[in-house]
C-alpha cells in the first residue's frame, strides 16, 4: 500500500510476522492507532486556555467550499463467499465491479469485487463504513490455511456459511425449553420485561419447531409434561401461561435446570433450552456441575441425546454475570442481557437471529 499526503509519500513494508507483531505492540503501548481518518472538524479553544492553540486548529472551509485535496479510495474485496450486496452508509460508491464467472462455467454470483468512492461534489467528511452480504442458494465452505516453509505442521480456519434463504424443508426444526425464573427477586419489572420477550418468542417459532414453558420458584411449573407442536391453539395456551407469571417465593434454580434437561428428546430436533433469570442465587457450583454432566451422553438418532445448547438472558440492571456466563459456556451456548431500559423484543430477536434457522447439523471432520 501507498499513502500521498500532499508531497509526502508513505509507503507500507511488509515484515515478518514477528517483527510486524513486536512494532505493532511497541505502537500500541505507546498511544497510536490504526485509521483513515475523512472528518476534520473545529475545536472549542477557551480563550487562553492551550498555548499551541493554532497548531491543534485545522483550517476550516466554508459550507460547500472544496478545499482541492480530496479523497480517493478503492478497495478490493476477496470473500471467499459468494457476495449478494455491497453498500456505504455515509458515501456514495460507484458500480460495483464483481469477478466474471470463468468460460465453460455456469453464471454464479462472484466472491470478489471492487468498490471505488464515488467523486461527487459532496466533500466526503465523515467516517467511511463499507458493508457487504454474503450467501448463496446452497451452502457454501472457505478453508484458509497456513504453514510455516521450515515446519512439519500448520494450521486452518473453516468457514461454514450456510444458505441465504433456506426452505422450510432444509431448515431444522427445534426445540426450543425456555425456564423462567419467577421468584421473589424477579417481581415487578423484571418479570414483566421477561413476559414481553417471552411472547415474542412463542409467536416467532418456525412452523415444524416444538416448545416446553418451565417456571420455578420454590417449585418448578410446567405448561405440558409433552413438547407442544407450533400450532394456534397451543401458541394460544403458552401465552396465557406466560401472563399468568408472577414474582414470588425463592429461587430453586437447580429444580428448574434438572426439569428441562428432563424431558426426552422426540425426533431430531436441535434443542436449546434458554434460561431467563437475574442469577441471584448462591449454589452456582451445583447449577454449573448439573449443565456439565448432560454434555457427553451418548448419542440417539445422529444427535447427542441431551445435547441441548444452553442459552441464558441476565435480566434487569445488575443480574450476576458470572452465573450468566458461566451457564452459556458451559452449556455451549450464548449470553444475552436484557436491561430494564431496553426493548425486550429486540433483545430476544438478536438471539432468534442466530438460531432461528439451522440447516448445517451435525458437522464431522475426518
């Protein structure tokens, strides 16, 4: 790469990866960051305040003035995937040139591209964002690899990046256990923010999914003692359980954790049991051994028989993050938090965004 910056010339070297690392380190304890700065803009000096206050000021043009020094810039784009958009939220960047399809070969959509930043009249002062997707109609891999010339091993990256738009037929159903903590601690707010996400995950399943309602506080409740297929009626039955929930009474955590890990799997199913809670309890040990000890039972049908992914939500404004955490970890799955500021429908749709359709399974690398 080469920098102009008006008569100065900066040109990049490329060292070896031990150098490159011990300079960058060596920069970064000293203050510096990497950027492409676009946006200059005047400082409040208080009068007499900074002595090098010219030196700290850059010259500012009038609305609509060009300077004459503009910005140019290209970037080339290697995905590796096929690419299906590319877009700048603040820039307007011209046509899109994507790599041609070889001769011989039938039309697909291409994985490398080139974007440029459009020369407009408007002066391109603001941080310049790129974005792209990727998909394609099948599923598609990227292996990246790397090997040292003088070594006898190396290493690897692979890159599952399933379909775009999957069929409900290629998408595998769920089954979805959700477990809300309903004691005294969650009263109030916190049990009304959890009912809110809970509606919008009953009504949002996919059609073949399937659901359990658990609920403890000094004893567990449950809707069905059977997974209730997504149909009106039973959508219908899971939000009156759901608005019947109130805060009260302990929190006998380790009940509701063996009820969900209780319930047989039917079929194959990728099941996820989610937890909603604020965490405050004091026999962590006992919650965690008990995720642990449902990790490595034998399979059944291609899949692990309790191979449940566990997903837990920290609810309200100080919920104990080392219980939520360590749940998620242990039970291979995902933290979320849901604040009391915040929209419960966009906290539980950000993690229905990432497990509402499955269509890789049950992955093997020989």
């Amino acid at each position: 790469m080469e920098m102009k910056i008006g008569e100065r010339v900066i040109k990049a070297q490329i060292k070896r990866r031990e150098e490159a690392q011990l300079l960058y380190e060596e920069a970064k304890a000293s203050g510096r960051r990497a950027g492409f700065p676009m946006t200059v803009g005047p400082r409040y000096i208080p009068f007499g305040g900074v002595a090098d206050a010219e030196s700290i000021t850059p010259p500012v043009l009038k609305p609509g003035e060009r300077s004459g020094h503009d910005i140019a810039l290209t970037i080339n784009i290697d995905a590796g995937f096929p690419i299906k958009d590319i877009r700048s939220k603040n820039h307007f960047i011209l046509p899109t040139e994507l790599g041609l399809t070889p001769i011989g070969e039938s039309p697909k959509l291409a994985t490398n591209a080139t974007v440029t930043l459009s020369p407009l009249d408007a002066i391109p002062n603001k941080d310049f964002v790129l974005e792209y997707d990727v998909g394609g109609d099948e599923p598609q891999f990227t292996l990246f690899t790397h090997k040292k010339p003088d070594s006898d091993h190396g290493y690897f990256v692979l890159i599952a990046q399933p379909q775009l738009t999957p069929t409900q037929d290629e998408i595998t159903p769920k089954e979805m256990i959700f477990v809300v903590d309903s004691s005294g601690s969650m009263s109030g707010e916190p049990i009304s923010r959890v009912k809110q996400a809970m509606r919008y995950a009953i009504k949002n399943l996919n059609p073949y999914d399937t659901f359990y309602l658990f609920s403890f506080s000094n004893e567990v409740s449950a809707l069905s003692e059977t997974p209730l297929a997504n149909t009106p009626e039973n959508v219908e039955k899971g939000l009156r359980y759901i608005n019947d929930l109130s805060g009260g009474g302990g929190t006998e955590m380790l009940k509701g954790v063996k009820a969900a890990y209780a319930v047989r799997q039917e079929g194959k199913r990728l099941r996820y049991i989610v937890m909603l809670t604020d965490g405050y309890i004091g026999n962590e040990d006992q919650i965690l051994a008990e995720i642990q000890a449902h990790q490595d039972d034998e399979r059944v049908f291609g899949f692990w028989q309790d191979d449940a992914q566990f997903f837990s939500f920290g609810i309200g404004s100080s919920p104990n993050r080392f219980l939520i955490e360590q749940m998620a970890g242990v039970g291979r799955g995902l933290a979320f938090y849901l604040n009391l500021t915040e929209d419960s429908d966009k906290v539980i749709s950000d993690f229905y965004e990432r497990i509402a359709n499955p269509v890789l399974t049950d992955i093997t690398i020989l």
